[in-house]
C-alpha cells in the first residue's frame, strides 16, 4: 500500500485519517492557480449566437448549446405553456469511480477536482468526470488521467455501469455513464487524487459544498450490502430504532416480491412498479425544443439571458476560466446560474420496523421520460399556477431533533454557477400517514438501490440523498 492510501485508510484512528485528509486537501488548493471571470458573450472565446436560431453554441459543433424548449404542461390546476432556456448537451459522458482493495478495505480513487461553476473551486470528484468532447480531446488539451481504466482492454472489473439522468429543468434530456470499476493492478499516483474508504466519503457528505454531484451520483448507484459495508444483521444490536431500521431497509423485501412478517416493505416490487408506471401515463406533458430567440418571455442582454418578468429561477451568463491542472489551462463558457439556493428532502419512518423514504413520481421538463422519482420535497418545485407544494411544511418546520441529515451541497459545475441545494433526510413523526397522496408512494432503501440497476427511475437529487444516508449509518 502506498504511503497516501495508508495515510488516509484510517489505520491510525479517525482522527489520523481525517488530518491527513484536511493536509492534502489545503495542498490542493495551495498547489494550482484557479480563476473564474464573469464576462460579456461578446468575448466568449469560439463560442457564438446562431443568426438564424440565436442558439448559444461552440464554433466546434461540440460540447453544449443553450437552446429554448417549449412545454405544455395540464394539471388539476389548469393547462399551463411556458418557454425557457435549457441546456442541450447531446453527448453522454463518463461519471467513473476507480475502485481498489487495500488490505481487504475497499478504496474508491476521487480527485480534487476544479469545475468552474464550484462555488469554492475544489471539490471532492469521481476519478473521471469527462464529457466524450473531453475525452476524445476536442480541446486539443491533455488526455484524460486513469481513462484506460474504464474503456479498452485494461478495463476492471465493472460493480456499476448505468446511464442516468441529470437535472431535468435545465438540461434537455442528458444524460451520463455513472460506472464503477475494480482492478487489483497498480495503479499510477498523482498528487490531485487520493483513495478513500466508503466510510471517509460518507463524512465528507456532511460538510457543506465538498462532495460533487458527479460523486454522489455514482455513490447512490453502489450496491450498498455488497460493497459499502452494510450489514443489516448489526439491526438487531442497534439503540437507536431509526438506524435499526435503516439497517433493515437496505434488505427489504427479500427476493420473493411477496415478502411478509415482522420486517418486510410495504409494497412489492411490481406494485411499486405499477403504480411507476400509472404516474407516468397520467402526466400530459408536452415538450420540445424551439430555437432561443422564439423564447420570447426572456431577453438577451450583453451580460445575461434573463427571465423578463422576474420570475425566472435562473439566468445564463459567460465567464471566462482559468485553471492550471486541467486538461486545459484557460477557456471560456457559458454558465446556467440559480438565483436561489434549492432544497431537497427525504420524509422517512420505519413502517414494519423496516425504514421507508417517501418519494414523488414528478415530471420535469428535460427528462427523457419526463416522469422520474424525486425526493418527497424538491424546490424549485415542478408545479405551475401556484399550486401548493405537499409536504413543504413538513420539512421546512421539522423539528431540529428529527433532522438526520442536513448539508448544503453544490450542483454540478461545469455548467451551473454557484447551484447550490439544501439536502435533508428528515424523520417523520409516529402519527405521520401511511396513507399519503397517489403522486406519492413510500420506498425501501433496497428497492430504491434495486431500481438503480436501471436508468431513468430516480433523478439526481434523489440520488445525491441516497448516497447522503449512507453516512446515517
């Protein structure tokens, strides 16, 4: 084991584990110049608005464009049309986690890793987060580091390979490989990447802006009892009932979908999908993408793309980046930037002493499906015409003591500025219905972790919370 893997594996005692990691952590922002510049379009470097469409994109062809979409969206509370600028990124990067065994401790190999949107610069990354113009070098910049690991004949041995969604009200349906690959070879050191045990990550979930997106989703799709050390037997010598069903919920049900007796899931796996399925079905959305200048409820100044009435959740804007460890050292792009920080929230209780997630079939504009399972409360919310949002005073009135998980945690950014989300896992009261509304339903953690094998099913802020209750236990 190399000097920096035992540094950081905790052999010495938490305590040890977490100072080496702080040390490298300030070295990595003491060792790199890094500049993010807010900039005029007009100086955007290759990158110009299409005469006939106005369409914001790359002389190259690649990367990403801003393009309108138009939807059409009916509800019990009216038929609403509205238009938008989104995110057009057809291509499907690499989301890969590097996987290796030290001394039988399973290690993931994540990077310090600057993205020009991270509202502090560095955070903590999978081992390659690269759009295919990256890594097929567009850029005409350096390969991508430890890319031989995921694609060709050195490839490891694949624990998770799946395409999942990413946020649909700002990206036209993109999506991303989110793999996991384990090798037993050597693997060649480099100073902006460090391995860490599944239980160091957990902690680090808990500090405010370190673990990305791009980690945490690829976290959530790990097959927990397998590779993450949950051991669902340690319930029954567990104090505190909430962890105890925690520990429970990763199981249930078994593999007989009809699983019964003291600890079993409220429904089966083809109810769940069932009912998946129905809430899709009755969701008329229709969507589509329309050239930018037919957006006509937003302006274009020299600075900004902005909502005109105000009532925008978001802007675009240009900055212009300079970063001297990336592929790279200097570009300019454009930016999606919210204008307010979002929320993200779990209700949870145990039911059948097994612990349940209350989650919410909830279209969203830019998914491919346009019906994904969220998180019981997600603002910005996806409802129009004032409706109320269910649940919102559940969460943003929760008493501080059922408060189990609660961090504020950056959006991707490579193409959001300073997206910031408030995730919190919030345990419900006893007298909290089983009976809830029918966009509603109550989840497993193994059946969530089930559904994962499969794209499409869970959105990513649903994701970021499960990989957050992974560090609960």
């Amino acid at each position: 084991m190399s000097p920096l893997a035992t540094s950081v594996a905790g052999q010495n005692g938490a305590d040890a584990a977490a100072v080496a990691f702080d040390a490298w952590w300030a070295q990595r922002h003491k060792a790199n110049k890094f500049e993010v510049t807010p900039i005029p379009f007009a100086t955007l470097d290759d990158w110009k608005f299409d005469p006939a469409s106005g369409n914001l994109g790359h002389i190259s062809g690649r990367f990403f464009t801003i393009e309108g979409i138009q939807v059409a969206a009916e509800s019990p509370h009216g038929v609403f049309d509205w238009r938008q600028p989104i995110i057009h990124q057809p291509e499907i990067g690499i989301l890969g986690i590097l996987a290796k065994r030290f001394d039988g401790v399973l290690h993931f190999l994540m990077q310090a890793k600057m993205e020009p949107g991270n509202i502090n610069t560095l955070q903590v990354s999978p081992t390659i987060q690269a759009t295919r113009s990256n890594y097929t070098r567009v850029h005409r910049g350096r390969n991508t580091r430890y890319l031989e690991f995921f694609r060709g004949p050195q490839r490891g041995r694949v624990i998770v390979d799946v395409l999942q969604s990413e946020q649909g009200s700002w990206f036209w349906r993109k999506h991303n490989r989110n793999i996991v690959v384990e090798v037993d070879c050597d693997v060649p050191e480099h100073e902006d990447f460090i391995w860490l045990t599944p239980h160091q990550i957990g902690q680090l979930l808990r500090v405010d802006n370190l673990v990305n997106m791009d980690a945490r989703t690829v976290l959530s799709c790990i097959p927990a009892l397998s590779y993450l050390g949950v051991d669902e037997d340690a319930a029954d010598t567990v104090d505190d009932p909430f962890t105890a069903a925690l520990l429970r919920s990763h199981r249930a049900p078994a593999q007989d979908d009809h699983a019964t007796g003291p600890a079993h899931a409220l429904h089966t796996r083809t109810e769940l999908l069932s009912w998946f399925t129905e809430m899709k079905t009755r969701h008329e959305w229709r969507t589509r993408l329309i050239p930018l200048n037919q957006v006509d409820s937003w302006s274009c100044t020299d600075d900004e793309i902005v909502s005109k009435d105000g009532r925008g959740t978001f802007r675009i804007i240009g900055a212009r980046v300079a970063a001297a460890n990336r592929e790279v050292s200097s570009w300019t792009q454009p930016l999606l930037a919210p204008c307010e920080q979002g929320l993200a929230a779990f209700l949870a209780r145990p039911i059948n002493g097994v612990l349940h997630l209350l989650v919410k079939a909830q279209p969203e504009p830019g998914l491919l499906d346009t019906v994904e399972l969220t998180p019981t409360v997600q603002m910005p919310a996806a409802e129009f015409g004032g409706a109320p949002v269910p649940f919102l005073d559940e969460v943003t009135k929760a008493d501080p003591a059922r408060v189990r998980f609660d961090s504020v945690l950056s959006e991707e950014g490579g193409r959001f500025h300073h997206a910031e989300t408030r995730y919190q896992i919030i345990e419900a009261p006893q007298d909290f219905p089983v009976e809830v509304p029918e966009a509603f339903c109550w989840m497993t953690v193994g059946q969530l972790t089930e559904l994962l094998r499969h794209g499409h099913y869970l959105n990513v802020e649903a994701r970021s919370l499960l990989a957050c209750l992974h560090s609960l236990r």
